[in-house]
C-alpha cells in the first residue's frame, strides 16, 4: 500500500534555504531602521481571544465575519491573530506600558492568519512588519511613523512606489460621512455588488473599499470624506500634508481610501507598487485613537502601519533585486579514508572558532564526488586531506574560484583563509 504524501495546507508555503536567506536581510533592514527611529521590538502570541479581534477590529468587518481561524477550547475561544495592532494594544493595555511613560514606540515582525482565498501575495498564512506609536496625537506622530515605513523600502531598493493618504475623520466626521454615502448608494442599490449592497446597510464607508467590478463606477461620484471633516480633523490632516512636504515625502491624497478595519480615525494611509498588479498594496496604516479605550485601557492617541513581507517580495523579484547574495561555506574538507574523515571531524571546531563556515562529505564518496560538491555548495576553499597528507602535517588547500592549490600546514592555512 503507498503511503500517504503530505503537503502544505492551502494557502500556506514552506520557505526553503535560498528564499529564507532574503526574509533574514528584510528582519536585520527592519531591526536595524528599528534601532535608528528608536522603536522596540514587541512579539505577542499567535493566540488570541476571539472577543479582542472582535471588539479591536470590528464585528462587521470581513476580517471577523468570515476571515478567522477561531476555535473553541472548553470555555474559552480563540482565534489565529489576523492583524497586528490589536494585540499589541492589548500588551499596552494588559501590561501597563503607559506607565513606563513618555510615547511607546513598537515594532513587530510575524506570521498572521486568514481564511480568505489565496492568490498571489496574499495567503492564509501570511507575514508582516509593522509599528505603533502609542500616546502621541500630534500630527508628528503620524509623519514619523510614515517615514519609518517608508526607510525600510528604501533601503531593500524598492523605489517604484506611491503613498496615498487620506483623512476617515473622527467619529463627528465619519457619522455625518456614512450618512451622506448612505442617501448616495442608497437609490442605486440594484446597481451594486452584492457584498456592497450588505455593506450599504452596516457601513456604506466600506463599499469604497469594493473591488467588485460593477461597483467602480457608482464609487467615482461618491460624496468625498474631506468634505464632512470636522474643524479638528481638517486642521489635523493639513497639518500631516504640510509635515510630509517639508520632509521632501512625496505623496498623493485619494479621498476614496478608507482603509478596512474599523478601528482607523483621522489620518489612514497606503504604500502601493505597480510591481504588484491589480492589488498593487505594499502596506499601510492610520491613527486609531479609540482602539486602546475600546479593549479596556485608557484614552490612548496611537497611529501605526503594517506591511506584507510576501508582498515585498514580489516587487523585489519584479524589480530585480536580490536582498541576499547566495554564499557557500568558507571550506569544505575532501577525505580519502576513514584517518581523514576523522581528521576533518576534529578540525572542524576550531576553524569554525575561528568564524570560519565549514562542511565536509558525510558520505563517504569519492574524491571527485566530494569535489563537485564543493562546487556545488560554492565553497571558497578546498582542504584535501589522505593518508599522505596525514604523515605529513601539510594539507593540500585549493582556491576554488581560482582553481589553484598549494601545500600548507593547517596553522599556514587557517592564515591564508582569514586573511
């Protein structure tokens, strides 16, 4: 009887040596622009109570009405996080991150979860970085954590990109937006997809967020958001506007772009990249000055971003670049006998104390096996080592690139390679 072949789940992928590499890059860009904007770095559980996404990000949202990995364990629910900034508000809140005082400058990097359909760049399992700025609601607060976002691509070289930004107001202002969006889609309800038809009736802001392509021409003479902002969040907005050009960060206003989570107020954001086609959005964020008083903290201003790592790694591989650079162990030991192996299996320790990157034939094969191998893996050098060599003290080292050899002592040797 065959035996049963196991794959990936769908929508989920392994990352193999080669891919892994270019993640490690992105992390060290993340942690390093991390250090130099003066963030931590925070990781929470991929567990999380249902009731705090639920609550955080919204019931009617499609994150939580069809989009969660959630299941039940006696009497407690439980769900595979969706989203970073909920459960980081949580931390703050549970915590007591406030009391550390001044503003909480976090970061996070890690896998998320949502049983939406795969396609490209977005998975059921997916990955993110992403940042809060917890306890500003300056105008300042926003643009910095815009140029954060904005550092880490700059720095992986990707530089064909466009941020939009846009104003959703603060409750005042949203209220009276929803209404007027509402008596607009209202009289044209037969005309809109069925999602933005349920949308129409719990949160019309969401059908500027369709898709659907019957809705793309009913959403062009939609009510415009920046017409209902309140005094305070006019000034506000203008005041994020006025930051960025006087940093010199490009930007576009598209008064359509609401962002998907209902958490978001004031200022929301969006990086894109014609690299990634029709969803062509890199990352993106906003303020969401009622999220920490909405799971039980108190009144906490806050604004961040998110980003999908897969998602930049398709428009690095759209543009051509290599965030790593494929390298080979420093040497690989060639054995003739069973005296060599031995040999190789004791040296080993000590070129690697040396910070040297070593491997050697584990399986016993030929000269010419082992030297193809070497090649293979991109070895720099070549210590070739057999019974002769043995009595000797002096090992043949080969320049692999070069394709030269000398006859050395191992201490000669050590000396030619760290050099």
């Amino acid at each position: 009887m065959e035996k049963k072949k196991f794959a990936t789940h769908h929508g989920m992928s392994d990352l193999l040596p080669g891919e892994v590499e270019n993640w490690q890059v992105l992390e060290n860009i993340i942690r390093e622009t991390a250090r130099r904007f003066h963030f931590q770095e925070i990781r929470t559980p991929v567990l999380e109570q249902t009731e705090l996404i639920a609550r955080g990000v919204g019931q009617l949202t499609d994150i939580v009405s069809k989009e969660m990995f959630a299941f039940d364990r006696g009497e407690d629910r439980y769900v595979l996080r969706p989203e970073g900034t909920a459960p980081v508000a949580r931390a703050y809140v549970q915590h007591h991150l406030a009391q550390r005082g001044g503003t909480q400058r976090l970061f996070y990097i890690g896998p998320f979860f949502r049983a939406e359909r795969p396609q490209k760049g977005r998975q059921r399992q997916f990955h993110q970085f992403g940042a809060e700025l917890m306890g500003a609601s300056g105008a300042a607060a926003d643009v910095e954590i815009i140029a954060f976002m904005k550092s880490i691509y700059e720095q992986t070289g990707i530089d064909n990109t466009t941020l939009k930004i846009n104003s959703v107001g603060d409750p005042e202002s949203r209220s009276a937006y929803k209404k007027a969006l509402y008596d607009y889609f209202q009289p044209l309800s037969d005309k809109l997809s069925e999602i933005s038809r349920r949308r129409l009736e719990t949160n019309p802001m969401r059908i500027l967020d369709s898709k659907e392509e019957e809705d793309q021409p009913l959403k062009a003479d939609a009510p415009k958001i920046t017409d209902y902002l309140s005094k305070a969040s006019r000034e506000h907005y203008e005041e994020v506007r006025k930051l960025l050009e006087q940093m010199d960060i490009p930007y576009e206003t598209d008064p359509f772009m609401v962002r998907g989570l209902d958490y978001y107020t004031e200022t929301a954001f969006e990086l894109v990249s014609p690299d990634l086609g029709s969803q062509d959005a890199l990352g993106g964020g906003g303020r969401y000055d009622l999220l920490v008083e909405e799971i039980g903290g108190p009144p906490t201003p806050a604004v961040g971003f998110a980003c999908g790592i897969e998602r930049l790694m398709i428009a690095c591989e759209a543009l051509g670049i290599a965030l790593s650079e494929t390298s080979g162990p420093d040497v690989y030991i060639v054995t003739r006998g069973e005296e060599a192996a031995r040999w190789a299996v004791k040296t080993m320790p000590g070129l690697r104390s040396q910070g040297l990157s070593c491997t050697m034939d584990y399986a016993g094969r030929s000269i010419k096996a082992q030297m193809k191998d070497a090649n293979r893996q991109q070895a720099r050098y070549a210590i070739i080592v057999g019974e002769q060599e043995l009595q000797d003290n002096r090992y043949t080292l080969r320049n692999m690139s070069e394709s030269e050899e000398v006859t050395l002592s191992l201490d000669d040797i050590k000396k030619t390679i760290l050099t």
